[in-house]
C-alpha cells in the first residue's frame, strides 16, 4: 500500500538534502530510487533532479509504502497532517489526551508522536515540544514544534494564530452569532468557573450554521484559549455543548446519541515560524458529529 506525504519546505536547500534529512528516515540510496522512479513531486511536477533546487514554501510530495512504524499512530487514532523540520500538525481523535497527566503519562498525542518519530528518524533524540493542547475529549487539529526554537516562535505570535472549532450544542442560541466575554478561574477540582473578579479573560466568537431539532450546530473562534473556555461559555450561554457532562449537558440515549463531547479543533492557520509562510489545515466534523445536525436543515 502506497501513501502520499507533504512537506512544506522552510529554507533553500537542494532536493536531496531534504530528503534524506525528513523525518522518514531515508539513505541516499533510498531517496535517489523515489527520484528515480518519480515517486517525488515539488509544486506538484514529477520531473525533478537530484540538485532541484527548493525555496520556503515549496511543498514535495512523496509518494512511498506505508511504514511498519504507522501501527501505533493507527492504533490510537492519531494522524499527522503535515510534517517538516519545524512544525507537526496532527489530528487528535476524542478520548486521547493530548499531553501526559498524574494518572496518564503514556497514552498521549505527545508520547505517541515522540515514539514515532524517534523510530523513523531512528534516533532517541528526536523529540516534539508542546505548543498548545485540546482537551482529551476534544478532537481535531493541534501542532507541535519539532525545535525549541520554532516553539517558542509560535508561541510568541500565538494571538496571531486563528483557531476555529465547530460545536453541536442543545438548544439554539438566541443570536445567530456574538462575542462571549468572561473572566474565568480554575478550581481545585479542575472544575472552570466564570467569576466577576480575578481569573483570566476569556473571548470566544460564535455563529450559528445549522440548526435541526433541540440541536445546533456553531462555528466558534477563540481570541483567547483558556481550559475549558468554548465549554464552560457555551453552558453559561444556556446552550452547553452536547454530551458535555461536567458542564451541565443531558446525558442519555437521545440527547447524547453520539456518546461523546461534540467539539472539534476544525482549522487552524498561522505563519510558519521559520519561513513565515502561511499555514491552513482544516478538518472536516466527524460523522458521528455530523448525524447529530441534518445538513439539509441550513440556518
């Protein structure tokens, strides 16, 4: 079986340096036979050379066997969307924390991610750094940094960075779209509350796609990201997230029919932190999301 991978590149450089330097763990040997047997495309053309030359944002696509060293990421439902010398973006399945805890430290995006890349880069340096998480029950995309440098270039541009993520909530908000402005604080039982004094500010903007039944369906865009924000908003709006038990949605066979949070990470863009050029990914909502709305039923 055959895949294809993307890389974006993010400074000059020849073809074949770059080849056998990703993460793929490729000899020379092995990246001039995918040459060879024009197994790699730059900007989507087949006929290059060995000495092509790149420039950031060029994008080469590889088109190789799938590697044994896939199994854990299939395992666990994690999958890379884009990966170069910087940057990893993954999709995070729901139920998978996305770094270590007290009680979990193995089972992770983080931890799988790291195992994966030190085995193909076969080296037990190779390692990710955290930019920013979702919460366990959360799916979607987030990134990784793959040098402390370009980690602490996102996360110094971080207001710059545009997150989205769609929501399936119970009931219809009374607005088709608006701005939630709260000042939320932590609790010892990790419970997010909203409080009048204190706390951290926290902004999310809303609109209303869909709406079917006792359920609609919410494109949100965080100007801030606290813990728990979209949730913890949403219910003090009146309408909590569907299959949100701890903040106060209804739990059972027909108001939680999808038997999981209803939020999804579905876009994020921002500048590559070394070559500066822009980045968009977008993840579609899951089927088990999407039942939840009838898609004929548009707002």
């Amino acid at each position: 079986m055959t895949i294809e991978r993307q890389f974006q590149v993010s400074c000059r450089c020849e073809l074949l340096p770059y080849l056998t330097g990703l993460p793929l763990g490729l000899s020379r040997k092995q990246a001039k036979d995918l040459l060879r047997f024009r197994a790699v495309t730059v900007k989507g053309k087949a006929t290059v050379r060995h000495d092509t030359e790149l420039a950031p944002g060029d994008v080469v696509t590889i088109a190789a066997r799938k590697q044994a060293s896939d199994a854990a990421l299939e395992r666990y439902g994690l999958t890379i969307v884009h990966l170069d010398d910087a940057v990893v973006v993954v999709e995070k399945p729901a139920g998978l924390l996305s770094m270590g805890s007290e009680r979990e430290k193995e089972k992770t995006a983080y931890r799988i991610l790291n195992t994966h890349l030190k085995a193909l880069m076969k080296t037990p340096a190779q390692q990710v750094f955290i930019v920013h998480r979702l919460d366990r029950e959360t799916s979607g995309l987030m990134m990784f940094a793959r040098t402390e440098s370009a980690q602490a270039a996102l996360q110094r541009d971080w207001k710059g960075v545009i997150k989205r993520y769609l929501a399936v909530v119970e009931g219809l908000p009374a607005d088709a779209q608006g701005t939630l402005k709260d000042r939320l604080l932590e609790g010892k039982s990790l419970m997010v509350h909203r409080v009048e004094e204190g706390g951290e500010l926290a902004i999310t903007h809303y609109r209303v796609l869909r709406a079917k039944g006792a359920r609609s369906l919410l494109e949100l865009t965080l100007e801030t990201g606290r813990r728990n924000q979209i949730r913890v908003q949403l219910a003090a709006l009146g309408h909590p997230v569907t299959g949100d038990r701890k903040y106060g949605a209804k739990i059972g066979p027909k108001t939680d029919p999808a038997r999981r949070l209803a939020l999804h990470a579905c876009e994020l863009k921002f500048r590559h932190p070394i070559s500066g050029v822009p980045m968009e990914f977008h993840s579609a909502l899951p089927a088990r999301l999407k039942a939840l709305i009838d898609a004929r039923a548009l707002r």
